[in-house]
C-alpha cells in the first residue's frame, strides 16, 4: 500500500513539472511572436522589444527550473531564424541574462518592485549592448547604436506591463515558486 502512494507521488511529481515546462514553453512561445514584430520609430529605424528577455529575467528570480539553460538557448536560437538575426546571437544573449538574473536571485527575491525593475532595465541595457557589439562584429564596422538603445529602452519599459501577465502564469504553476529553492 505504502509502495503504491508513493508511486502516485512520483506520478504527480512528473506530472506536475510537465506540466510547468509545458506552460511556461507555451508562454515562451507566445512572447517569442510577439518580440519578433518590429517596430519603426523616425530617425532611428527598426527595434524589436524583447519580450523574450522580460519572462528570462522573471522565470530566473521566481522560479529558475521552470525554465532550463538549454530551454533558453533553445527559444533563442528559434528567435535569431525567426526574425534574421545572426544565429546564436539571440541564444547566448538570453543565457547570459539568465544566467547573471540566477546569481543575484537571492537579492532581487527580498527586493521591492522597483529594485528588480532596475535590476531588469541593467540586464536589458548589457543585452542592448552585447547584441549591437555582435552586429558590429558580424557587419565589420560600428552599427548605428540608437536601434540597439531604444530596444532596452522599451523592453525595460514593457516590463511593469509583462509582470502582472507572467505572475498569473506563475501563480496557476502550482509547486515551488518564489521564495523557495527551485
């Protein structure tokens, strides 16, 4: 009888993380999309906010196994063909963020809205500028910077409308969350 309950609590346990994973790739997908359509602002051309940086950054504080480093890399490289970017680009980008997120996670869980907001526009201004260094690289001279500003401008702006979104997601997870070991 014993052997049985636990055998239930394996099940459930599976269950359960599927269950996460699958959810959170499911919203990953979603923002994938949408960070994929550019917008056109005057004088400065074409930036893309990334949406895909704000649920890396959150998913990293709140509950880091939701979303796996090779999940991340994953959704990344799916960007960089999406959207014509260089390949990998993306991916070691978003890795990054993630994984520098993970090691100040135990600072940013006992902060206030604001300080993890800030902490977010840090890492959304050091994604700016590893990817406008990248296209400078890739293109063999300095790209215009202003396309690459305005992104971390507006992904950092985006992020106290994608919180409240992504904490319902967080919230319907069920399991270990914030605050916990995950």
């Amino acid at each position: 009888m014993a052997f049985e309950r636990g055998d239930d609590n394996w099940q459930e346990s599976i269950l359960g993380i599927l269950r996460r994973w699958g959810v959170t790739l499911l919203v990953i997908f979603a923002l994938l999309l949408t960070s994929t359509f550019p917008f056109t602002l005057a004088n400065i051309g074409e930036i893309r906010p990334s949406f895909l940086l704000i649920a890396v950054y959150y998913w990293a504080v709140m509950r880091p196994s939701t979303l796996p480093p090779f999940g991340v890399f994953a959704v990344g490289l799916a960007f960089d063909l999406i959207a014509d970017y260089p390949f990998g680009l993306s991916a070691l980008t978003l890795v990054l963020a993630q994984w520098i997120t993970v090691s100040q996670r135990k600072f940013l869980l006992g902060q206030s809205f604001i300080v993890m907001w800030m902490g977010f526009a840090i890492v959304a201004a050091g994604a700016g500028a590893l990817q406008w260094a990248a296209f400078s690289l890739f293109e063999f001279h300095l790209v215009n910077i202003r396309p690459c500003i305005a992104s971390a401008i507006l992904t950092a702006a985006f992020f106290p409308l994608a919180v409240p979104v992504l904490s319902a997601f967080n919230s319907q997870l069920g399991g270990r969350g914030q605050g916990s070991r995950d």
